[in-house]
C-alpha cells in the first residue's frame, strides 16, 4: 500500500536545474537515494533508464523508477555545462 499511496500523491516541489529541465522533486530525491546506495545510473539504448545491480533493488524502488523513468533519464542526460560549451 506504501508504494500505491506514493504513486497516487501529488508532486508539489520541483527543483529548476541550471540550463536545463525542471523536474519534480521526488524524481531529484529517488536519483540521490539511488545514488547513494550504490546503484551505478546509466542511459542505455533508446534513452532507457539502466540501473545496476538491478536484482538489489526492492519493489518501492522498481514502482518508484517506473513513475519517474522519464525524468530520470532526464537527471541522468543532464549536463549543466552544455549551453556554455556550445556558445
């Protein structure tokens, strides 16, 4: 149930990240936690979220990364410097 409730709360934070999206902040809190659980973050083909060890992760976690898939290949494409380089 603590999974379905999460999926069903309205997001009301977001965090703008420099030259780039603005993403709600739970998918911002999920990549972080990820993260430092040591699961290692990577776009595989097609933009695809690619996650590893996936056999670590717990069923919160993989209804989580299915919620916020999108915005974590976002967090993971996410380059704050780009717009300079390309000037």
């Amino acid at each position: 149930k603590p999974a379905l409730v999460a999926l069903l709360t309205t997001v009301t934070g977001f965090v703008p990240l420099k030259n780039g999206p603005t993403l709600p902040l739970p998918a911002v809190l999920l990549a972080l936690d990820l993260e430092r659980r040591g699961f290692r973050l990577s776009l595989a083909a097609c933009d695809q979220v690619a996650i590893a060890p996936m056999k670590a992760l717990t069923d919160v976690d993989l209804i989580a990364i299915g919620r916020w898939r999108l915005h974590l290949a976002a967090i993971i494409a996410y380059d704050a410097d780009a717009s300079e380089r390309t000037q």
